[in-house]
C-alpha cells in the first residue's frame, strides 16, 4: 500500500503531521509483540523500584541478577508463537522472582504487585491515536481510515482530587486502611508517611482512602510525573486499573472512507464511543458509597463529553453493553446491577437514555434477549417515532436518510422476532451481535450518540465495532444492509464476512487492546464470539495467536504461581560468579560425569528388605526400595540399583531443552538449577558414599565461590581438577565392569 502525497495531505489534516507511519500484514507481528510486552514489564519493574526502593544491601546483592536479566532478554525473528510465549513466560518469572526476593512476597502477591506497578506505570505515558488505513477489497477504488481517537478518563472533580494527593504539602489527614483484602496490601511501604498530609477536607469515605496502601504509594510516584494542569493531557488508564474513577479505555472509534486515487474523503460515518464498564470491577467488594461513586463519577464524565458542544440540548445517548450477567457469575452479574444504576444515574441527567446488554459468549443461549423487551422495544419506538417525524416534514433531501432508516428499522423489528432456536441451534450468523449493531446504528441514525462497552472495553466491545463498521462499509459499496437472515452462502453473507474479515485482520483493534498492556496486542476468546463463517475466513491459527497475545495483558496469566522461586536470583548470582567460559566447561564436564550411571549406582547399596523381597512373589517386589551410599560392586542380585537422587536431579536437568542450549543465558540457568539441587540435598543420609559425599561438596564449593573474580579463578581451577578426578574414577570403572548391566530407576533414597 502506497501513501501518496493527495493521501497524505488528508490524513495530515485529520490526525495533523506528527504521524509514526508502520506498516502491517494481516498476521500479528509477534517479535514485535513479544518485545514489547515484556519491555513494558520490565520498566513496571523498574519504577516499583523507584517507588519503593528496597534496602539498599538487597538492592546491591541482586543488581547483577537484574544485569543478567535485562542481559539475556531476547526473542529470534524465526521463532514460533509457542517459543515466544515460552520465553516471555521464561524472562516475566525472572522478575517476579526478584519481587518476590526483594520484598520477601509469597508467589501470588508478587505477580499481583508487578501487574499493578504496570498499570500504574502506563498511566505515566500519553495515550496516542491509532488511525489504520486498510483495503476491504483489492480491487476497490477506496481506502478505509479507522480511527481510534483516546479521550480524557477523569472529571474535573477526580482531577481536582488528584492534586490534592500529588501535594504533600496540605494539612493532615489520617490514613484509613479499610480494604485490606490481600496480605500483600499489609506491606509496610515507606511512602505512607506522604498521605497523612493530604488535604484534610477529603472525605474518610472517599475512593482514595480505600486503596490498599501498595497503591497509594504507586499513585503516588505516578502523579508526581504527570501534569494534572495541562488541559490536553489524555492519561493512559488501562482497563485493568479500575481502583481509581475514571472511564479507562475511553475513546471515540470512527470510520472514513477515502479515494486512493484523490485522496478525498468520500465518507465519514458518526464516532461510536467505548471504555470499560461504567461500574468498576476492582470496586465490587469495596464498600456501596465508594463503587457507587465510581460508577456515577464515569457516568459524570460520559455525558460531560456528549453535551461539551451544547448542555442546553442534550443528545439521546445509547449505553451497551456486552457481558454475560447470568446469576452469581461474577463480574458480570453485579456489573450488570451497576449499569442499571448508570442508567438511573444517567436519566436524572438527561432525558433520552437508551441502555441494554447483548450478551456474546455462550451466555446468549441461557440469557437471549427476547422480543418482548422493554429495553429493545424502546429503542424500536423512538426510532419508529423520528421515522414518523421525518415523513411529516416530506423533505425530499431527506428520501434517501428515510429509506436507510425504515430499512434498519425493519431489521432490527425481524431480528428481534427472528423466532425460536435462533438464539442457539439456528444462530448461524450471530442475533446478539446484530442486535448490537442494528441497535448501535439506530441511535446513531436518530441524532443520538452511541456508546458501548464489555468489561474491559477492548475484546467484545471490539468485536461489535468490527460488526458495525463492516454493515456500514457493507451499506456504502452495495446500497442496503447485510440482514441477519442472509443465507451462509448467499452472496450477500459472504460479501460481508469478506468486508468483516478485512477489518479484524487490519490488527487497528488489536493495537488499541495493546495499550491496556503493551504487547498484547490481541482481542480474548473471539472463537466464543464470532459465528462459524466468520471464523473459518479469519483461520482458526489467527484466532488462537490472538486470544493468547490478549491474555498476556495480565501476568497471572503469563506466569504460574508454581513456577516462582524466590530463591532462584539467589541462584542465578552464584553462578554468574563464574566466566561463561569457566560455566561451559563446568557443565560439559559435569555432563560426562552424570552419565556414567553404573559407577553412580555402584555406590548405593541395596536396602536389606529389598534382598528379602527378592526372594518373594514378583508382586511384591514392586516394593524393594534402595538406602544409604557405601561402598558396594554390582552385581546380578543387585540389578534393580538406582543413581543418588541429587545426582540423578542433576541429570536432568542437564538433558534438559533450552530455546538455545549452548547460550551463555541457558547454561547459567542450568548451572544455578544444579547449585539449588545441591543446597537442597538430603543432608541426613550418613551413608553416602565418600565420593559421593566429595561430587556434592565441590559443587557446593562452586556454589560458593566469592564475588571477587580472582578468588573465584583460583578456585575454580582447584575444584575443577576434583571433578576431574571424578571422571577418571567413572571412566576406571566402566572399564572394570563393562559386561554389568544395571536398570536405573531414577528415585529419591
């Protein structure tokens, strides 16, 4: 695709000519996203650190741990989207890890406390535009300009608010600590001191007061790096950071269509606003006054930005949303409470409100929404009722906007009685999601504003966006609607799902998800959303990378809580004590010297039960289990011998596949696997054998080689020439016994 200069100079005069242009294919660029994600990790890290430094002796001791990390973080151009997300899995551990060593956290609250240093981190950074221009033909004359344009989150009152806490220089005020739900919020951070100066004229009720104190410190440190006085400053406020009010996500999504050839625009559809959800997830279990006051505060700021050309004159407003509030499933019942609150809310305000939920998951089957609602019959009379009042007026410039506004009334009439199995068995081209659009394109029709949002406003809300812009792209080229009655095969349906397939694969609403998180630049879970056709076009590969680049927003979802050690950057500091040529030939020998599984068997010795066993009925010899380490020579009453279990750990992990086994990165992981495996030996067995007992010791010499690189090179070389010796004892041995044959069964003794 080629930008010309006639080009240029429109997309200069909509988004003005600081302008990063790249360009993209219809498959995710997944380096990329990698990269980004964990980049953007890695300064969450960063700025927690800021915000509230460790000690100074922790913060030395693990500084080359932190060196390594950011060291050895790579991701290869050829890699597949398993690999990627195997690495970034591989290097997010490493920094939890950190956290967990450095704050002396248990697993799960140190993945919770780098997810939130994110959020608070993103908030610092200025939430640009996103404009993607995209062909949904090849062969047509026409470009179409999708923009996503970020607005303001907060009201001028939680600005205000704001400010306050960014001052520590007001009166006292006392700190209250009502939502302590995690122990991870019960750490002591330093920064607290700094609250007790906020304004004193905040109310003990207020949002503010009710972050646990890990946030009030994280705010904190973040307001201190913004401007809360520049009036056209549009924060970052990710959907997963709902503790403070404010709309996050909010931004207007518009369609253009404009000629490749003159550059002009043909066409500019009506903006569709969405965010997450006007009730705030992260306030369900808070107290009423304080999630009813973030559900009113983005209701506030909802309408603020409607009437801001006119508040004498208030537009009919539609709010949608997308989520699946069937009984006690929660978020999405008590968020659906919270949206009939914002409509209550929202009519004390202004009169024409028009609210309903679609749900798009495989809720729709047990919650359809059914012809007889009021919520969708009211929608249907106020459009009936503007259709009645354009007729009167009998403009004949108005033929045209009347035609396309009885059809999309009649659409919307049919799909609503579309009958029975239509909402599960006969649902071949989505009710729920046609009802959102036919709904959306309504209120847009009769002068109204439409707003929508799921629970984040970036995955399902995506999704009926698609679904609008492709009826309106559908209407532009043909001259009449897509219906949800369209045959699967009809020319019809497949000439919109082409358009459709077109406009998810341009990657725009992937990249808007991005900016929750960077990196996850994907829509969650669009198999569960989509119909079949639509599914099939797109490849189910595309969905599934998608679904998966989406769920790294958060980094419960990246890392296992087994998988963190906090000791593990202990580990990796040893090791690193060593040359990566000192590590390499460490390992290679250790290597050689694991595998000789007869000598290491040689040295166990049977466990006297085991003798009898074997002169018992084969089922029980299933029992015989061998103990203790003195010297003993195979022989063929002692078959069923074992290696050391430590030794046998060691084996393991050396056969172990790394994405670059030979890399300094995955031989120095390697390495600190072992020296856990010796520190965490069996030390009660008074059996092992000497040479056994001398393997261990000198790994444990390894283990603590001293930081200054000298003493660590004499003693390297001293105890490297041990494990020679070692090797030499191994190799004498299968020498001697070469006929021996031995069944290692790896075991703990």
């Amino acid at each position: 695709m080629e930008i010309t200069a006639p080009l240029k100079t429109t997309i200069n005069k909509l988004l003005g000519d600081k302008l990063t242009i790249e360009y993209y294919s219809h498959e995710p660029d997944l380096l990329q996203s990698y990269q980004h994600r964990i980049t953007s990790l890695f300064n969450a890290f960063d700025f927690l650190c800021e915000a509230n430094p460790p000690s100074e002796k922790k913060r030395a001791e693990i500084k080359p741990y932190l060196d390594w990390c950011h060291q050895h973080c790579h991701f290869e151009k050829t890699w597949t989207a398993t690999q990627y997300q195997k690495q970034l899995t591989h290097y997010t551990t490493f920094l939890v890890d950190a956290i967990a060593n450095l704050w002396d956290l248990a697993p799960k609250e140190s993945i919770a406390l780098l997810d939130k240093a994110e959020q608070y981190f993103l908030l610092q950074t200025p939430r640009p535009t996103i404009a993607t221009l995209s062909k949904t033909d090849s062969g047509s004359p026409n470009f179409v300009l999708t923009v996503d344009n970020p607005l303001a989150p907060f009201t001028k009152e939680t600005i205000e608010e704001l400010k306050r806490i960014k001052s520590p220089s007001r009166a006292r005020s006392r700190l209250s600590n009502q939502n302590q739900s995690s122990s991870l919020f019960l750490l002591d951070f330093p920064d607290t001191k700094y609250f007790n100066e906020i304004d004193a004229t905040v109310e003990p009720a207020d949002w503010f007061f009710h972050l646990p104190d890990v946030e009030k410190t994280l705010l904190y440190h973040t307001l201190q790096k913004i401007d809360l006085d520049d009036p056209k400053a549009v924060f970052c406020l990710s959907s997963r950071l709902r503790t403070i009010p404010g709309l996050a996500n909010f931004a207007a999504n518009q369609t253009s269509i404009i000629n490749t050839v003159t550059g002009e625009i043909t066409k500019t559809f009506e903006p569709r606003l969405r965010s997450s959800h006007l009730g705030s997830r992260d306030t369900m279990k808070y107290p009423r006054e304080i999630y009813e006051l973030h559900t009113r505060r983005n209701v506030d700021r909802l309408l603020e930005y409607v009437n801001q050309d006119d508040q004498s004159k208030p537009h009919p407003l539609l709010i949608q949303t997308l989520i699946s509030p069937i009984l006690l499933h929660n978020p999405d019942y008590w968020l659906e409470q919270q949206r009939q609150c914002a409509v209550i809310c929202a009519k004390n305000m202004q009169n024409s409100i028009y609210s309903t939920n679609h749900p798009f998951n495989y809720a729709r089957v047990a919650i359809s929404t059914q012809n007889t609602s009021p919520e969708c019959l009211e929608i249907l009379h106020a459009a009936q009722d503007h259709l009645n009042e354009m007729r009167r007026h009998d403009d004949p410039t108005q033929e045209q906007p009347l035609q396309t506004l009885n059809e999309l009334i009649s659409e919307y009439d049919k799909t609503l009685n579309s009958g029975r199995g239509t909402a599960w068995i006969t649902d071949y081209n989505g009710r729920e999601l046609f009802l959102s659009s036919l709904e959306d394109l309504l209120v847009s029709f009769i002068g109204g504003v439409s707003y929508g949002s799921c629970v984040s406003g970036k995955d399902r809300k995506a999704i009926q966006l698609i679904h609008t812009n492709a009826m309106l792209l559908f209407h532009f080229q043909y001259g009449y609607w897509p219906k949800y009655t369209d045959l699967e095969l009809s020319q019809d349906r497949k000439n919109f799902v082409r358009i459709f397939t077109a406009l998810y694969c341009s990657q725009h609403y992937q990249l808007f998800s991005g900016h929750n998180a960077p990196g996850s630049d994907g829509i969650k879970n669009p198999g569960a959303y989509l119909t079949r056709d639509i599914c099939d076009s797109i490849k189910s590969n595309h969905l599934t990378q998608d679904d998966q680049l989406a769920s790294n927003n958060e980094v419960e979802n990246i890392v296992p809580v087994a998988n963190v050690l906090v000791d593990f950057p202990s580990r990796i500091m040893e090791a690193i004590r060593l040359t990566p040529s000192q590590t390499q030939c460490l390992i290679t020998l250790l290597a050689i010297i694991v595998q000789e599984k007869k000598f290491w068997a040689s040295l166990t010795t049977p466990n006297p039960l085991a003798v009898a066993a074997s002169y018992l009925p084969s089922f029980f010899q299933e029992a015989s289990t061998f103990i203790g380490e003195p010297n003993f020579t195979p022989s063929d009453a002692a078959a069923n011998q074992i290696m050391p279990d430590t030794v046998t750990e060691i084996f393991n992990i050396l056969a172990r596949q790394s994405e670059n086994p030979e890399s300094s990165t995955g031989l120095t992981q390697k390495l600190a696997d072992i020296y856990d495996a010796i520190l965490h030996r069996d030390s009660s067995n008074h059996f092992r054998h000497t040479i056994t007992k001398l393997f261990y010791n000198t790994l444990e010499n390894f283990r603590n080689a001293p930081n200054d690189p000298k003493a660590a090179d004499a003693l390297f070389k001293t105890n490297i020439e041990v494990l020679r010796q070692i090797k030499v004892w191994a190799f004498d041995f299968k020498k001697e016994h070469r006929s021996t044959a031995l069944t290692i069964s790896p075991q703990a003794i």
